[in-house]
C-alpha cells in the first residue's frame, strides 16, 4: 500500500485553522497581454485573499506595444502599488532572464512561476500550496497528463488540455513522451510553466539553466533532479489563451528536439 494514501496520511492533509505565514510572488512575464492581465490579476487577488495568503505580482513586460503597463499601472492603482508590481524591460529579451528579472524584487519566500494568458487557473494554487507544506517539498509542478498529485493529495482532479486541436495535442504528448525517455525527470509534465518554489532553489537552478524557449522549462526540471530537490506534481486543466496568437511551429518543435540531445549529452 502506499503511504501516502494511508489513512493517517490523508487525514494530516485536512483542514486546519493555523494561518499560512508565508508570502507567495507570482511572476508574470508579459508581451501583448493587455486583455488578459486584468483577468488573470483579478483571479489571483481572490485566491490570495479568499485562502488568507500574503502575496504580490512582479509584472515583468517586454516593451509590450499594445498598453499592458499602462494596465499594470492601473492594476496596481486598484489592488495596491505592493500588490501589483511593474517591472518592464526594454524589449523581448527571454523567458527565462524574465524570471531573473522578477526574482529580484519578489519578496515572498515562495515563487510561483504561470503564464498571463489565461491558460493556467490560479485555482490549482492552494493545491500546490498544500502539497508542498503537507510533504515539505522544495517544487510543486503542475501537470496536464497525470490523474493524481504525487505524492497523494486527496482533493486533486484528473488533469487535461482544453482549446488545442488534435496536432497540437499529439506534438505535446510527443515532446513529453521524448523527454521522459531520454532525460527521466521524474515528472509527468516536462514542458509545463506552472509552478511553485522555495525562493532560493529557483534562484540556485535559473541560475544554472542556460537553454532558451521551449526547452527551458524542461531543463530546470532536468536540473532540479539532478541537485537533488524534492518535486512534487498537482494536476492542472490547462486552457489555451483567450486572447492573443499562440506560437508553435517547426523551428519550434526542431528547436526542442535538439534541447532534449543537449540535455541528454550535457546535464
């Protein structure tokens, strides 16, 4: 049997009246999500305050055309100058240096990393949250492709991905199903960009990880195993964007490919 289904176990994952004395910072990179940051802003204020949580958003814009600081500027008029946080960059500059941008001024203890577009639903938050002080796990990540959190957590849902048509789906399930082999992270969700960490393992990995793109999310897991932190899974429904034009072709897939060799020859 395993014993993290155990009744014990399930029972030490119940509700409980101590307040979470952490503060979590969410980090959102940006580029053209003018219509999406209002919603996504708002839906993580209600979870925060609706689990009585001490958090912040670092906003970190890549000279979005479109006006998205200016509706960071005004978001952060309505929830709270340190509540909402704008700190822009002069251009497109990278996923991955936008998370070193944002760990500079987070001051929470834990970060949450999550797409501004909607397709990650800041409802799965408190699951991570509990996951990880129910285990005392250094990252909870989310997953489309897994039925239950690992290790056990009784409230999670099957996860899954809404909105993506049938070529989409299988280049995912592929590109996943490549990684696992090759690379055996240990998780089911290589290429998701939902998650919460400790503050200072995020920083130790970033400052590791040198792929780019798609690949980058992949190598910080690749990375984590390999320093030996502790990774916990929650499963998600991921919806593809509201607004604005995903980005996946050939390059891409060509690109990812070759990041999952290097991985291979190189971590």
């Amino acid at each position: 049997m395993n014993p993290y289904e155990s009744s014990v176990a399930v029972n030490m994952l119940g509700d409980h009246d101590s307040r979470d004395t952490h503060k979590y910072s969410v980090i959102l990179p940006t580029y053209n999500e003018r219509k999406n940051l209002p919603i996504i802003v708002w839906l993580l204020a209600r979870t925060f305050t609706e689990n009585d949580l001490a958090w912040e958003i670092i906003v970190v814009d890549d000279a979005s055309p479109d006006g998205t600081q200016e509706v960071a500027l005004a978001l952060a008029q309505v929830y709270g100058e340190d509540k909402v946080v704008l700190k822009p960059r002069s251009g497109k500059l990278g996923l991955g240096t936008a998370y070193i941008h944002g760990l500079s001024f987070c001051t929470g203890d834990f970060v949450i990393i999550m797409d501004a577009d909607f397709s990650h639903h800041p409802k799965f938050i408190p699951q991570f949250i509990r996951l990880q002080q129910a285990y005392n796990l250094d990252i909870v990540t989310g997953t489309r492709y897994s039925s239950k959190a690992k290790p056990h957590l009784a409230e999670a849902q099957p996860g899954g991905v809404y909105g993506w048509d049938l070529k989409r789906k299988l280049v995912s399930r592929g590109a996943n199903f490549l990684a696992d082999t090759v690379l055996n992270p240990g998780v089911s969700d290589l290429t998701g960009s939902f998650r919460l960490y400790r503050l200072p393992v995020l920083r130790h990995i970033i400052t590791l990880t040198q792929s780019k793109g798609y690949v980058f999310q992949m190598e910080m897991m690749v990375r984590a195993r390999q320093l030996g932190y502790s990774v916990g899974e929650v499963p998600i429904t991921f919806v593809d964007r509201i607004f604005g034009d995903s980005k996946l072709g050939a390059n891409e897939i060509v690109g990812y490919a070759k990041g999952v060799w290097a991985l291979f020859t190189g971590v």
